[in-house]
C-alpha cells in the first residue's frame, strides 16, 4: 500500500509595504480623512497586528490578498505601496536555466 502526500496548496506572492508609504496614506486616504490601525484593519477584514506589525517595524512582507485589501481601503493601487518579494528558486533549477541560455 502506498500513502500519497497531499499536494501542498500554491503559497500566496509576498509583497513588501512601504511603511513610511503607508502611514503618510493612512493619515489621507482616498476620502480626504484619516484611517486608524484598527479602522483599517476592521474594513480591510484583517487582523489588527497585521497592521501593528508593519507599522511597528516587526514585518515588512505581506501576501498578496492583505495588500490588495489595505490599498482598497487606501485608495491607491498595489504596485504604489507594495513591491513584489520575489521568492527563492532551487538552485538547480536557477543553474539548469542559465547553462540551457
């Protein structure tokens, strides 16, 4: 008998958020008001230290769904305050890619 491991779901891409970006945007978002940490949280529908934490310097990285949801409430694209964190390839993978070039 032989035991499958299931299949590991797609990993969501990390986006970077720049934190003094993000504040100057939270003090006039698209509306002209002001948004809190925990206003923002609330609507972006995530948790509340996922804001502390960037603001607070403890993260930086995202994925994807969080940083959509935070420009939304903003009001500014995703590529304006987020940058994409490109992830790591195996190593043989990157080393075969090159020697086929």
């Amino acid at each position: 008998m032989t035991t499958s491991i299931p299949a590991q779901p797609a990993q969501e891409p990390l986006f970077e958020v720049d934190i003094e970006l993000l504040e100057r945007l939270m003090r006039r978002t698209k509306t002209g008001a002001a948004v809190k940490g925990r206003e923002l949280t609330a609507r972006a529908g995530i948790a509340h230290g996922t804001i502390s934490n960037l603001l607070n310097g403890v993260r930086e990285n995202v994925q994807a769904s969080t940083a959509a949801a935070i420009c939304d409430v903003i009001g500014v694209e995703l590529l304006v305050l987020c940058i994409p964190v490109e992830r790591l390839e195996p190593a043989t993978a990157r080393l075969t890619e090159l020697s086929a070039a």
